[in-house]
C-alpha cells in the first residue's frame, strides 16, 4: 500500500481533516491556534529536513494531538543516521512493519524477532507494533 493510497483511506474517513505533506518541500508552519482541534495527517519521508516535522513529531510522541503521522524510510537511513527525526519515532517504538520489514527490520521497533510461519508474508501484510509489542497483523488493500 503506498503512501497515497494511505492518504486517500484517511481522507476519506476523515473529510473535514487537514493533510499536512511534507514530502514536496514545502513551506510549512506550525501554527499551535486550533493545532489538535482539527484531526490532521502528516506525511513525511526521509528526506525531509523542513525543522517544522519536529513539533509534529514532538506531538505525536507524546500522545497529546489529534495528528496522525505516516512516514516512510529505510530501514538502512534509519540505522546510519541516529541524529534524524525518524529516531523519535523509533524510540516511540509504535508503527507498522510492511512485508519483509516484520521479519527482518523488527527490531527498529524494539522487538527481537518475529516468526514467520506466525505472520505469513502476503503482499500488503503488515505487523503492527505498540510500545514494542507485536499487536496483530494487518492487511492492507489499495485500489
């Protein structure tokens, strides 16, 4: 499932929300007036540098807005690159492991390892982790 069709799902469950994406470079300020009023969707990647993506993370982190966050990297930038806002979120130690990740990359999210024939690796599959608990498996679909 990509990173669009993820948004599309949100939109769509969310109508009057708002989709901050960081991902096209930009401008964006953080306005605190109504932040977590209004469900809000932030997307971000990598390669994003803008210093705003802090205070959504710092945010979502806490648990204390109404922000979801969807951000995707590799799990080999993660590792080289412990001074990067992706670290907050690892150290959340919460987020979806898709495909291969749950069983090779499990332990970005603090957990040693899965089993495999437990999670059956499917297209779209995903382990969904809390706290650094594996919690369920999840299957996605876009179309």
């Amino acid at each position: 499932m990509s990173v669009n069709a993820m948004r599309r799902a949100w939109e769509s469950t969310y109508p009057h929300g708002r989709v901050l994406d960081f991902r096209g470079e930009q401008e964006i300020v953080v306005n605190d007036v109504g932040l977590d009023d209004l469900p809000t969707l932030v997307l971000a990647d990598e390669n994003v540098a803008n210093p705003a993506i802090a205070e959504y993370v710092d945010r979502v982190h806490l648990g204390r807005s109404n922000i979801t966050l969807i951000s995707s990297s590799s799990p080999h930038y993660v590792r080289s690159h412990p001074e990067h806002w992706t670290n907050t979120l690892r150290r959340s130690r919460t987020g979806l492991l898709l495909g291969q990740a749950a069983l090779h990359d499990a332990d970005l999210l603090g957990l040693y390892a899965t089993q495999p024939h437990v999670y059956g690796e499917a297209v779209g599959r995903g382990l969904w982790v809390v706290d650094g608990c594996p919690v369920g498996i999840v299957q996605s679909a876009s179309a």
